[in-house]
C-alpha cells in the first residue's frame, strides 16, 4: 500500500509539472507575435518612415533637440528602451525571489507591453516621438515579462528536461509568430479589398499583435503557480540591486564568464532580428511582403531548427551545439553583406539560413544558463541574463546606429555585426560549463 501510495503521488507530481509546462509554453505564443510582427517585421521600417515625414531638409529628427538622423531613430529607440530595461528588471527580479510572487509581476508586465503595443495603432503622419515612447515602454515590458518567464524553467523542469522544454517553448513561439503573420501578409497585400489603406494595415498588424499578446497570457496566468521563498532581505533600488546581483555572481565566477560570452553574442543575434526589416527595405529596397515572406520563413524554419538542435543537444551537448550555431552566424551575416539589391531570392536564402539556427541558439542558450543559476536566485540571476534578450540588447542597435550615422551604409552596419559573434563564440569556448554547474550547487546532467 505504501508503495502504491508513492506511484500515486509521483504520477500526481508528475501530470502537474507537465500542466504547468504546458502553461509555460503558451507564454512563448502570446509573446512572440509581438517580437516577430512588431519588432521584427513592421515596426522598423514603418517608423523609420514615419521618422523621415517628419525630417528636417538635411534627414534629420530632433528629439529633445538632439539631431538624429531619421534612419537611426528605430535603433536608438531600442538602444533606450534596454536602459530603462536595466534599470527595472533587477528590482523587479529579486523582489520576485524575496517574495516569490512571480506570477503577479508578470502578469502586470505582459499587460503593459500588451497596451503599449496596442496603441501602436495610432501612429500615423509624422508622430516619430509616439512611436518610440510605445517601443521603449513595450520593450522594456517584455524584457521585464521574459525575465520572470525563463526564470520558472528550473522550477518546472528537472535538469535533463531542460533543453527539451527550453526548445519546445521557442517552438511554440515561432509556431504562433508563422501563424499571425500568415493573417498580417493577407491583410498587408488585399489591404485595398479590406477597404483600408496601406499605412493603416500596417498599423492594425501592430496593435493585433498587442491584442494577442494580452489574450494568450491569460494561459500562463491560469497554469503556472508560485512557489514561496525563504525571507530575505528587501529589495534596492534598481541600480543598487544590479551591483548587488553582480557581486553576489562574482562568487560564480563560471556562471558571469558565461552570462558574458551570452550577452555579446546574443546582442548580434537580437540586433540582426530588429533591424533586419530595415537593412532590407532600405539597403536592399526589397518590398514590405517580400519582408514578411522572409520574415514567414524564418518562424517556419525556426520551429523545426530549435526541435532539431534540442536533439543534436542530447547528441553533442548544449555548449558544442551552441558553438556551431555562433559560426553559421557569423558565415550568413558575411554572405548577408554582399546580397545584391532588388533580388529577393538572395534575401530568402539568408532568411533560410537565419531560420535554421535561430531558434536552437536561443533556446539551448537559456536552457544552459538555468543550470548554472544558484537554487532561490533564479529570477534575480535570469534579470541579468534577460538584459540582452530577444531584441532589447543596447550595444548591437547602438552599433548598428552609428555606422549608419557616420557611414550612409547599411551593409557597413550590417557587417559591424560580425564582431558580435567572434566574439562571444571565443568567450563561450573558454567556459568549463560542467564545472560551472556543480560550483552553482547544481546536479550536471550526462550531456551538457
């Protein structure tokens, strides 16, 4: 009888954790149409446009007086919205460790993000300033909101599910971001048949994605729980919690060489996802459906890459797969930069290429870090990681920016980006991740 009791109550533990992953999952849905159609797709380009109506004779904009060059505006917005990012996430990070109220505050983040992306809707004419408060507020929402989201999967995963559920959570991402922007191409093409204009499509595939976004967190909300932590001590404010976060890291030494090596080469993955749009309406002078069929292929592409690499993972171990994803990056930016103008097959076959490898590298990426996090620290440690996630990396789009400024080129912004890669690839290589995972006090699984 005790013995059945026991299977009874493993099996019971067992189904639970499967529901709250299942849960988990469904955050990747609800968020990702934002990263993919906003971020990725129609935010760039329309504001750069929007931007530029609203220039000076020389190309220029000037918030608070500051002179920008229109076509840098998008990327200085996103640059920002990582400041304000950096201020909130570690205060919102450990207050979630010290209360263990996770779920509230993420709540409260998704739903920000949501409405600021919701008001997208009214951007139109030469509303630039509008137009990047929205992107800083969302974006910085969503790093807030990623940062509690990835900080469960050590809660609700044993080690050796980690990279599985990791990279099924990405799948359901793309899968969701595939899906809307099915329903964005038909809307942005038969725009005329809908009976709406050009500019006003585009800014109704904006605000969707924040109406999706709010819709489908009421999942996560409804399946994850919060797991009560032993008390500690209240929380600083933003700037102060993030010295004291990296000091407390400083006594894992392994675990900051690797959030390192993550948020250099991260920050030219996230930078070639927001300003991909850009470099291909304005460089490459590729039309806004040949963008979103590029875009299209890559969510496809992507869903089936992060499955295939969470495999290769189990075969060769998360670090070495990760590695070789940092090379094909590196060879697809170089090919990127010699892409001729007006020829869209080019363009596909580098959204092939980016399709493939971008799902796995990020979801391997935080699968592999949520090993070398300190048990109880996982929100507070994950705020930093999340610095330089999906899209709200400040260094790459600062980069980005500037060697535009300076140049006129966005093929020399484009290849700027290789440094990113090189770089990180040699961080990562150095960092002895097994040991990195028993120093944190965790178990190492066989393949890592």
């Amino acid at each position: 009888m005790g013995t059945d009791t026991v299977r009874t109550a493993a099996a019971d533990e067992a189904a639970d954790r499967r529901r709250e992953q299942r849960g988990w999952y469904f955050y990747d849905w609800a968020c990702s149409v934002y990263s993919t159609s906003v971020l990725t797709v129609f935010l760039g380009p329309y504001l750069t446009s929007v931007a530029k109506a609203a220039a000076d004779a020389d190309g220029y904009v000037h918030p608070l007086g500051v002179p920008v060059r229109a076509g840098s505006f998008f990327a200085y917005s996103v640059s920002l919205s990582v400041i304000v990012a950096v201020l909130v996430m570690p205060l919102v990070g450990a207050a979630a460790d010290r209360t263990g109220r996770k779920k509230p505050l993420l709540g409260a983040a998704a739903y920000v993000g949501a409405a600021a992306t919701t008001g997208m809707f009214f951007l139109g004419g030469d509303r630039y300033l509008l137009g990047g408060v929205l992107l800083i507020v969302a974006n910085a929402a969503q790093s807030v909101a990623m940062m509690l989201y990835n900080s469960y999967l050590p809660q609700i995963a044993p080690p050796e599910e980690r990279d599985a559920i990791s990279s099924r959570g990405w799948a359901f991402g793309y899968a969701a971001g595939s899906l809307v922007l099915i329903a964005n191409l038909v809307l942005y093409l038969a725009h005329d048949s809908f009976g709406v204009s050009e500019t006003t499509a585009v800014r109704i595939c904006l605000a969707s994605a924040g109406l999706w976004w709010g819709a489908f967190t009421l999942v996560p909300l409804r399946r994850l729980r919060d797991r009560r932590s032993a008390p500690r001590e209240a929380t600083a404010p933003g700037l102060r919690q993030l010295a004291a976060t990296v000091r407390d890291m400083r006594r894992h030494p392994l675990t900051l060489s690797f959030l390192l090596a993550y948020l250099v080469y991260n920050d030219g993955i996230q930078t070639v996802i927001s300003q991909a749009s850009v470099y291909g309406s304005e460089e490459l002078g590729l039309g806004q459906s040949t963008l979103i069929g590029a875009v299209l292929l890559v969510q496809v592409l992507a869903v089936a890459g992060a499955l295939a690499m969470g495999r290769l993972a189990r075969t060769y171990g998360a670090k070495r797969t990760i590695l070789g994803s940092l090379v094909a990056w590196t060879v697809t930016l170089g090919a990127g930069y010699f892409l001729p103008a007006g020829a869209p097959v080019g363009f596909f076959a580098l959204a092939a290429a980016i399709g493939l490898v971008l799902g796995g590298s990020q979801a391997l990426s935080r699968s592999l870090f949520s090993h070398l996090v300190p048990p109880g620290k996982e929100a507070e440690y994950f705020s930093a990681y999340e610095m330089s996630d999906r899209g709200m990396s400040w260094l790459g789009p600062l980069l980005f920016g500037i060697t535009y400024q300076l140049t006129g080129s966005y093929r020399d912004a484009i290849i700027s980006l290789v440094i990113f890669f090189v770089i990180g690839f040699a961080l990562l290589a150095r960092v002895p991740v097994r040991r990195a995972i028993g120093d944190a006090g965790n178990p190492v699984p066989e393949k890592i």
